[in-house]
C-alpha cells in the first residue's frame, strides 16, 4: 500500500489548515520536550509570530538513560494543548507507549512514532487505529524496506496520513549523533507515494552543523523540516545542544522559508 506501484500521485496528508507533501516545505518546530507551561508558551508565541504552522515538544519522552528527564506526561500534553488553543499551531508528540495512544490523540494533531519504536508493531497498529497523521520515524538502524514495511502496518489498518522522517541513522561519527541518510529522500520519493520530512536536530546533534544540513535537505526535496528550538538551550532539560535559540532558528526560517516558496 505505500509503494508507488499501488498508488502513483502524491499522498498530501493534510493536518487541520495546513498539507504536508504538497510541494511546499513544512516547518515543524520546538523543544525536544515540553519542560513547562512558561517555556512551551514561549516557544509557540514565538513560531507562530514567525508563520511556523507546527509545534513540536515531547510529553512522553523515550530516553537513553532511565535516569534522564522522561518528560512532563498528561500534564505537558494539557501544555501542548494550550498552546495550540494560544497560537492555531499543530501539535505533534510522540507517544511511547501502547497505553497512552489515546490520551496523545486526544491532544495532539500529529502523533509521532520515534526511531526507537519503529519495528513496535502492535504500537504502530494501535496509533494507525486513532486515524490521525502519523510522523513515522526512521528506526535508527532501518534499512529503506523496513521503513515502508513499518509505514505498512499503519496504512494495512486504513490509515493513509503518514508522514515519513528520516533522522539519521548510526553511524561511526565523532562528530555528528547520527548520519543522515539524505539519499533516502529521492529513494523514497521513487518507492512511495507518502511524504518523506527531514530531522536534522537528532540527525547532526550539533547546533552549527544544522543550517547546512537544513538547506541540503530541502535541495533533495524533503517535505519539510523537523526542528528543535528552545528558548533557552544551555538549560535545556533534553538535547539542549541540538537546540536552536530563537535567533538562530528565526534566520534559518527566514532563509529556507523564503527559497522554498519561491521554488
Ligand atoms: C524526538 O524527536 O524528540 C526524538 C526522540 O527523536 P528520535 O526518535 O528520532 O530520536
Ligand atoms: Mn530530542
């Protein structure tokens, strides 16, 4: 169902106002997670005053150490939320657990599947069951075919609004987190009619590193850009050097916004 043979025009999955696949790049931004009402706030006022049309923040956080932040749960859901009644911006976050696929649906427009939950497929069934655009991250060590055979399993339940992210996957680099696979762009675009955005915050883990990668991305044809902003980086309570402050993130917008619509 999500190869090219099956369908061949573009899947354009709409999300409330706003197309991802349409031809025109897609900014989705903000923290890696919701820390609190005063940060998240913030953050939306700010995109939304720039014409960012997507909120991103995690509530429920999938991370490497058991010790890490885990994230704010319900309570950073009913933050998201807020800002979305604030602002108009689209809410995406990712949900983690099989359990909490409603309670993210209920507040979010997007529901995201991260690299580590991939290859979960009774997860990926029960997000596709809630109907609602699914971003499907890239597993970090997926190969193309695993990817689309995830993306399966979403469309399989008669769920078409899947939005694909590459985010890098390992790689022996000492200087960047991941290696992003930019090739997968086009490969998709050749394989799959579903559109295909770019993470290069969790692809690159480096702030400097993420204008050039931003701008390769859309060169090869990403549907947009997934991004990490934070008001403050340096306090950040997850991926704080991966972040954007304001000033960095509103001059990469303003740059990539403009040559992307006049494409
Ligand atoms: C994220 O987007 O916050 C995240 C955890 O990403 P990934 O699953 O790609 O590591
Ligand atoms: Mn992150």
């Amino acid at each position: 169902l999500a190869s090219r043979q099956f369908k061949s025009g573009n899947t354009v999955v709409k999300v409330n106002e706003n197309y991802v696949g349409n031809g025109k790049p897609v900014f989705i931004a903000g923290p890696c997670a919701v820390e609190s009402e005063q940060q998240l706030m913030v953050t939306a006022e700010f995109l939304a005053s720039l014409g960012v049309n997507f909120l991103r923040g995690g509530a429920f956080k999938p991370r490497t150490s058991p010790y890490s932040f885990q994230g704010l749960g319900e309570e950073g859901l009913k933050i998201l939320y807020k800002a979305k009644l604030a602002t108009g911006l689209s809410i995406v976050s990712e949900v983690v657990n099989v359990e909490d696929v409603e309670v993210v649906a209920e507040y979010c427009d997007v529901l995201q599947i991260g690299t580590r939950n991939m290859y979960n497929y009774p997860l990926l069934k029960k997000v596709a069951k809630t109907n609602k655009p699914i971003l499907l991250k890239r597993g970090f060590s997926a190969t193309i075919d695993e990817w689309l055979l995830a993306a399966e399993y979403i469309l399989s339940e008669g769920n078409f609004n899947v939005i694909l992210c590459e985010r890098g996957i390992r790689a022996n680099s000492k200087y960047t987190r991941n290696l992003l696979d930019i090739s997968a762009v086009p490969i998709i675009k050749e394989l799959s009619h579903l559109p295909i955005i770019i993470d290069p915050s969790h692809a690159v883990g480096v702030t400097k590193y993420i204008p050039p990668v931003s701008k390769a991305a859309l060169a090869v044809g990403s549907d947009g850009l997934i991004i990490e902003v934070h008001p403050n980086p340096e306090q950040a309570l997850s991926d704080g050097q991966q972040s954007l402050n304001f000033e960095q993130f509103k001059r990469l917008y303003e740059q990539f916004s403009v040559e992307a619509t006049n494409k």
